[in-house]
C-alpha cells in the first residue's frame, strides 16, 4: 500500500489514509517506515497529546509550524484566521471551514518544490478543533503532491474520531501466528513451555509490544515449566502490570525522571532538560561504599 502511495504522490497526485488499531500494533512504525522511505521529500510530525485536548488547535499548530514561512502566499481572510488561531493576534473565534482551506492552502505551498507528508500520530488525541481542521482538509486534497497520515490506537477505551470520517481507513492487525512465534523467541530465547508460548500467542492476538512484554511479566522457570499466564486478565492489562513492576524495580530518582518525562506533552528536549535539573537539585547525593587501602570499608560521594 505504501509503496503505491509513494508513486502516486511523487507523480502529482495527493492521498489521505486513516491508520486504525490497538496500542502496540505497529502504527508508530509504519509511520517511522514510510518517512525513511520518501527521500527528497518534506517530512511533517505531529501527534496528539492527551493534556492538549482541551486546548484548541494546539495540534494544528504542530502540523503548520514549519510549513508558516508559506503563510504569505495565502489569500489575507485565510491568513488571518491561522494567525489569530495560533494566537500571533487577537481576534475573534477563527471560522472553522476557513480555517480548513487555509491549512489546505498551505500544504499545497509546501508541497510546491517537493512532495509533502504530514504524518499525524496519536489521533485519539487530537483536539476537536485541530481534527475538524484536518480532517477537512484531508478529504479535500486532489492534486497537491500532499500525503496526510492519521494513526489512530482505536479500542475499547478509543472509538472512532468523527472528525476524521470518509478518509480512506486500514487497520492494522496483528502478525500472523508463525511471524509472532518467530519474534517471541527472537525477544525471549530461553526455553518456553509449549502451552505457554501457545497461550503468549493466542492471547496476543499478534501483538508485538503484546508478544514483546508479556512474558517479562514471569520468571523462566513459569514460562519453561508452563505455569505462566496462568489468570485471566486482557492482554492490555497485563502489559501495563509488566511496565509497572519493572518501574516498580527502579530506584526512586529514575522513576522521578520517567515521571518528567512523561508529564511533558511535547518532548521538548530543552524543557525536559531544565525539569530535571530543577529536580536534582533536592536529590540526595548517593553515597557509595569503597574499600580502603587498610582493608576498612568507607563511604565516597557517588
């Protein structure tokens, strides 16, 4: 599919695709997949971030932030209504459809001198405003030289996006059940007891951060003796319960750091930087202990 894709869009034409499955699936790979595959392109990231959804068109603004230097070659009404949107001038709430032509408008520029991708992950958590904006403009793109993909984790927690309906959607399934044995005993070569390798796979469903985590969750001698996965919760369930006990396994000072981390939105380097700095400065220096040249053992700041 992604292959078709490329020659289309490097021949002219524009497609927009709707990536849809669970968490771990592959989605973020594919995405990682089609931009290594597209030299002499120009590349877009963005993703939704779940403490943004509330502001609107924080999402867009990833998307048009580096394509804004193209912002001049639109009509002015449009113009303005992505300034005022992003907040560069006051004004009154943008219009929504002119909004949407303006994004159209200028991905169009973008894609001018080379052909754009827009790779859009972490669609769930878009905020509406940002995906009516997009959305909009996916399901009118014709012949701009322009790819938008959407990766969207869809399950019970994550329905459909509205926003994002009419764009033509793949879901991404699990592997087949010999690549899934293939990559279970890539990730775990010690020995594992044939029912419970049988029951990693059927209860995975292919997954691979499922196939991939699972079994972290037992000893070897569980999963050589065939006494793992021996309860009844989801998969989804039991991965998180793996990333919580391996967390749990940290010292206290990696698991502030993980928490930095993972409370900014988005993964701004910089930011993360000066967080921690201001974080370390109430650490505690750790104190190793050292054998002295008599024989005694001492302390040494760590």
């Amino acid at each position: 599919m992604f292959d078709r894709l490329v020659a289309e869009v490097s021949a002219g034409k524009s497609r927009a695709v709707l990536l849809s499955g669970d968490a771990g699936i592959g989605k973020t790979a594919l995405l990682d997949h089609l931009a290594g595959q597209v030299e002499g392109w120009r590349v877009i990231r963005a993703a939704g971030v779940q403490p943004e959804r509330e502001l609107a068109f924080a999402a867009l603004h990833q998307v048009c932030a580096p394509v804004l230097d193209e912002l001049t070659c639109l009509p002015e009404p449009q113009q303005e209504t992505l300034i005022v949107a992003f907040g560069r001038r006051a004004g009154s709430s943008p219009d929504r459809f002119m909004a949407g032509l303006a994004v159209l408008g200028l991905l169009a520029e973008a894609a001018r001198e080379q052909p754009l991708l827009c790779l859009i992950d972490d669609a769930q958590w878009l905020d509406r405003e940002s995906a009516q904006v997009l959305g909009f403009a996916a399901r009118r793109l014709r012949s701009e030289s322009v790819a938008m993909i959407f990766a969207l984790r869809q399950n019970r927690e994550h329905s459909a996006v509205p926003e994002l309906a009419g764009l033509f959607e793949v879901n991404v399934t699990g592997l087949p059940d010999e690549d899934a044995r293939t990559l279970l005993a890539v990730a775990h070569p010690g020995r594992v007891d044939n029912r419970v390798r049988d029951r990693i796979i059927a209860e995975s469903r292919g997954n691979p951060l499922a196939l991939l985590e699972l079994p972290r969750g037992f000893s070897p001698d569980e999963l050589a003796g065939g006494f793992g996965l021996h309860d009844s919760n989801a998969a989804p369930t039991r991965i998180e319960e793996c990333f919580r006990r391996q967390i749990a396994t940290l010292p206290s000072t990696a698991r502030q750091l993980l928490l930095v981390a993972a409370a900014e939105p988005v993964g701004d380097p910089v930011l993360v930087r000066r967080a921690v700095d201001h974080l370390a400065s109430s650490w505690t220096p750790v104190r190793h202990r050292q054998k002295s040249p008599a024989g005694s053992w001492s302390s040494v700041p760590g």
